[in-house]
C-alpha cells in the first residue's frame, strides 16, 4: 500500500521578520531539521510556508511550526530546543490543545523555562508543590535542568536564601587514580553537570558572583554531614550513587523553610558490588512520606537527540 503524499500551505501571523529568522535559523538550518526529523519537505517564503509529505505528519508538522512561531517571541530556537520539541511526538503533544507545557512557566531573569513533556510538568509541579521531590529516570529527561531551573526561580523570587548542590564523587565506571590540584579543583569534575545548567540559566558571572557570595553552594554530598539547611533549596543529584547511610544522612539535613529534590537514574548505579543504592532503598518507603513525590520518567521523555532515546530503550530491552 503506498502512502498518500499531500502538500498544506500555512501563513503564518502576524509576520515579524526577527521571529521568521528564529524560526528558521541560520541558512534555513532549524528548517532543515524539521524537514528530517518529520520526514517532510518544506519551502517558504517570507511568513508563507508550503509543507509536503505523508498526509498523517504534514498536519503536525504545521501545527509544530506554528507552536515554535508563537515561542520564538521569547525564545532562542536552538537546535537543542528544537529536538526536544520534535521528541514530544510520542506523546503527540504537537497538537496545541493537548500540550501540556504551556501550563507552567518558570520566568527567570535570563530565560523562560517550560517543561516540555507530561512527566517534566509533573515533575516541576511537584517541586512547586511538594517539599521533598524524587526525579526518577535515565540520562537525558531534563531531571537535574529542571531542579536547578526550579532552584534559581526559586531564589530570583526571593522564596529561598540560597541554593545548595550537591553530588556524590563517585566515579562512573572508571579508576580516575590521584587527581592533581587543591580540594575544590579535584571535586569540580564530579558537580560539572550542575555547574552546566547554571551557567546556561543565570550566565557565567551571575552563578560566580553569587558562588563568592556563598548564596549558590555547590559541594560534594559528604560536606552535609552536620549540616542543617534553613531556607535553602538543595539538590542531590546523581542520587542512585548514594549509600543508605549517605541518603539517610542527606534527607535529615532538610531544614525549615527548605525545599529538596534528588535526581538519579537507578539504572546508571556506579557503587562497588554489593553495596545497595540509598536511592533504590528509600524509594521503597518515601511514598508513605507526607509531602514527598516521586516522578519516574521514561525513554519517551529524553530530550537529547533522537538517537539517545532510542539506544535508551534498547538497552532496556536488553536488560529485561
């Protein structure tokens, strides 16, 4: 049976120039992307598009254009941004009255974060709303983005006194042997990630000025011991390479006023045989906790390139 091909001409409107060149990209690239992501052909001129393909993706690949038109007044349409648009097809949210990420919007100073899956709106409303918030799921998934975006929307409107971040150095799989340089030059490698995500949301000299000011802390997990924060919101990613002791240890250090979330992907464990994650073990009672959420995201939900998701899943077939 041969598939049906058929053409759809869209307009967009009202016709801005700067938001078309957004849309676009350099040289048509983002168009060019979009043309092999959905496997169609689109040509334009000026705000009126032609898009030519299987008569099932040419209606989506309109209804994709326009949503990305209506973001481009506030956002810079990278090829990032684009396949984590492209990658909610799964749960068929190219469709305006069944996306789900218009429902929360985190404004911060530099950008506007917005999940863009059913499991990350769940996942950022269950940080706005919970005071402990588990992140559940393999590389990818936007677990420890959104905790940090969460953490700095946080802190802009003034709902916590600083941000802590912390991660066990626990080294993936690999003998790294004695690491030169002092103290904080020898942890750096393992909080990277954090770092990262930071510097993309606040801009590198905000998250350094505020780092010497000691309002955003970031440290290896063992620096909690003792510690009680107040008013804070703290994040423990990489939590799958906790131990018991360690988890139990983090999770009694929340303080008034705080706010918590731990990542982890409790496939990606890096502890020496035989040792039991602390993340794998509390996440068989903290459903009985009052005021503790657990968001278990999927393949369907990395948004990474294409390629990831599906080399994601068929390591999970292979471990099934």
């Amino acid at each position: 049976m041969t598939e049906k091909i058929t053409h759809q001409n869209l307009t967009l409107q009202p016709q801005d120039n700067e938001r078309l060149a957004n849309l676009c990209g350099l040289l048509d690239e983002n168009l060019r992307q979009i043309e092999s992501y959905m496997n169609v052909q689109i040509s334009n001129r000026g705000n009126k598009f032609i898009i030519k393909g299987h008569e099932d993706i040419v209606p989506q690949t309109s209804d994709l254009i326009e949503k990305l038109y209506d973001l481009s007044r506030e956002e810079e349409l990278t090829s990032k941004q684009l396949h984590m648009y492209m990658n909610k097809s799964s749960d068929n949210l190219y469709k305006k009255e069944n996306d789900m990420s218009d429902d929360i919007t985190l404004k911060c100073r530099k950008l506007t974060i917005r999940p863009k899956s059913k499991s990350q709106q769940e996942y950022v409303s269950a940080i706005l709303n919970n005071d402990l918030t588990f992140g559940i799921g393999s590389a990818g998934t936007g677990k420890t983005y959104l905790a940090v975006a969460c953490a700095v929307y946080f802190l802009e409107k003034d709902l916590c006194k600083k941000i802590f971040l912390a991660r066990p150095a626990i080294e993936a799989g690999e003998k790294l042997g004695f690491l030169p340089g002092d103290l904080s030059e020898k942890v750096n490698p393992y909080l990277q990630p954090i770092y990262d995500a930071l510097y993309e949301i606040l801009g590198f000299e905000k998250v350094n000025k505020l780092i010497e000011k000691k309002v955003i802390e970031i440290a290896p997990l063992a620096y909690m011991r003792g510690r009680t924060l107040n008013d804070a919101f703290i994040i423990l990613d990489e939590g799958q390479n906790t131990t018991i002791a360690q988890m139990e240890m983090f999770l009694t250090r929340i303080g008034y006023g705080s706010k918590t979330v731990v990542t982890g992907d409790t496939s990606q464990i890096d502890l020496p045989k035989g040792s039991k994650s602390g993340l794998k073990d509390c996440l068989e009672f903290i459903p009985n906790v009052s005021g503790a959420h657990v968001t278990e995201f999927k393949a369907t939900d990395v948004m990474r390139h294409r390629i990831v998701k599906d080399i994601i899943k068929e390591y999970e077939k292979r471990k099934k």
